[in-house]
C-alpha cells in the first residue's frame, strides 16, 4: 500500500459534488464536467461496525472496523479502520485520517 497524504477523488463543475471515486460522470448529477482533484485526508467515524468474519480476501484481516468515514470536505467514504486495538473504545465522532489505498479493498483510515 502506497501511503500518500490525500484522497483520490473527483470534483463535479456542475454541481459541486465532491466524492472519493474515479469515475468519468459525476454520480450526484450525471454530468462529464469533472476535473479530479485530492481531497483532504482528515475525517471522522460516521457510522462503524465490527466485522468478525470476513470474506474472500477479507478473511485474514478479521476481527476489523469496517466504518463510514465523513472527512472535513463532508465527502463519506466506506473505509477500513487500521490500528485499533480495543473495538470497545471505537465510537462515532472519532477523528480518523487517511493512510492510503488499498488495491483490493480501497480507502482505509488509522487513528
Ligand atoms: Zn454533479
């Protein structure tokens, strides 16, 4: 995992939805006016839960947080959460930020 300090992410021209995807339309309006851009790593936990079991690929990192993450542009990301070590201290509104990408499960977010 290559460890950069932003989040990959598309910005529409149209409407101004910003979101931690590559795609070639805006998913909010379906415009093409888009320019990519690097989001701001800082977030925090929207909504979590803890997977036990995973599946596929998955299967090795169980026990894992597995979290909505709202960073500071409000732009909500399906994310890992790396480096926790006690699942009961999680809790929503805790202040996350990116580590980087993964080529097979995307964003992920350390505390
Ligand atoms: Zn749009």
């Amino acid at each position: 995992m290559n460890v950069i300090e932003t989040i990959p992410g598309i910005h529409c021209k149209q409407c101004d939805f910003k979101v931690a995807e590559q795609t070639s339309f805006c998913p909010s309006c379906g415009s093409e006016s888009i320019e990519t851009v690097s989001l701001k790593p800082n977030g925090i936990i929207h909504s979590f839960t803890v997977v036990y079991v995973g599946f596929g690929h998955m299967a090795a990192r169980a026990p894992y947080v597995l979290a909505i993450v709202q960073t500071e542009e409000n732009v909500k990301l399906t994310t890992v959460i790396e480096g926790v070590t006690d699942f009961n201290v999680v809790k929503i509104g805790d202040k996350v930020r990116f580590k980087g990408m993964d080529e097979k499960i995307g964003p992920v977010f350390q505390y």
